[in-house]
C-alpha cells in the first residue's frame, strides 16, 4: 500500500496521494480495451453495481460517468485526460467525502506485459488527520483489490 499525506493547507485541511500498481500478463491493447471502456468499472472495480454515462462522449476526454456502488453510494466523474492506450485521467464531483479528488490510470509495457498504475491527489474536508489517513488506506486497499480483478480478469483469458 503507498499513499501519504503531503501537507496542511493554511485552512486546515490536508492533501494526499494514493497510488498502486501491478503487472499483468497481457499487451497493452488487451488491457486498454477493459480499463479505457469508461462506463465498463462493474467488468474489474471492486464494489461496483453499475456505471452508466452522463454525457455523448463515452470513452474520450468530456465523458461523464455516474457510478452506483455496491454499500449504496453514488460517484459522479469526469473523464479530464485521455491518451488511447496509455492513460485516462479523470475527477470526481460528487459523491466523496472530500473537497477534491483527481486520479489517473496508466497502462505500459513493461516487458512482455503491460503495467497498470493508479494513482491519485485528494484533498480533504477537514482538519482530522486520523480520518483522513483512514480513508487514503481504504482508498488504496480499493485500488489494490481493483487491479488483483483486473489482473485475475486479463490472465484468466490466456
């Protein structure tokens, strides 16, 4: 697991990172066509129930998607960079206890197989260190678990 806090801001609140990786047996191009489906998280997501698009972009920079997990909660997201095959990067904004939160998936070769890494900058809503050191952990034990489906998903077609 690596996430961190970065710093206070003057207003009390705090900013972090989350990030986590894997390495799958898989090209590049099998990989992208599951991570790069932006309403398509319920096929490798932890706790997703369903995705549904927001928008008429449906997997570019502008796509919107509205995500209903599992325990109940919603997401709203936006799709803010995209490079086909290579990285989708995108914002949350709703749904979150946080007043910002920006994460981005990178796929790579690294070899014979691909590279997967997501990561993320968050910013908290208050000034409670404790709580939001627990949500950065929950956070990247949900990226984890989401890559271990991802990996399972790719290696188990082979």
């Amino acid at each position: 697991m690596v996430f961190k806090i970065l710093s206070q801001n003057k207003n009390g609140t705090f900013c972090g990172t989350v990030s986590e990786s894997t390495v799958i047996n898989s090209t590049t191009t099998e990989v992208w066509k599951i991570v790069g489906n932006y309403t398509g998280l319920g096929e490798w997501v932890e706790g997703v129930k369903k995705t549904e698009s927001l928008s008429k972009v449906k997997n570019n920079f502008g796509a919107a998607r509205k995500i209903y997990f599992a325990y109940g909660g919603n997401v709203i997201e936006y799709a803010v960079g995209w490079k086909e095959e290579e990285y989708l990067s995108y914002i949350a904004t709703s749904g979150l206890p946080l007043q910002g939160y920006h994460a981005t998936i990178t796929v790579s070769q690294k070899g014979k197989n691909s590279l997967v890494e997501w990561s993320s900058f968050l910013i908290s809503y208050d000034s409670d260190k404790k709580k939001f050191m627990q949500f950065l952990e929950s956070m990247s034990s949900f990226y984890a678990g989401s890559l271990v489906h991802l990996k399972e998903k790719l290696e188990k077609t082979k």
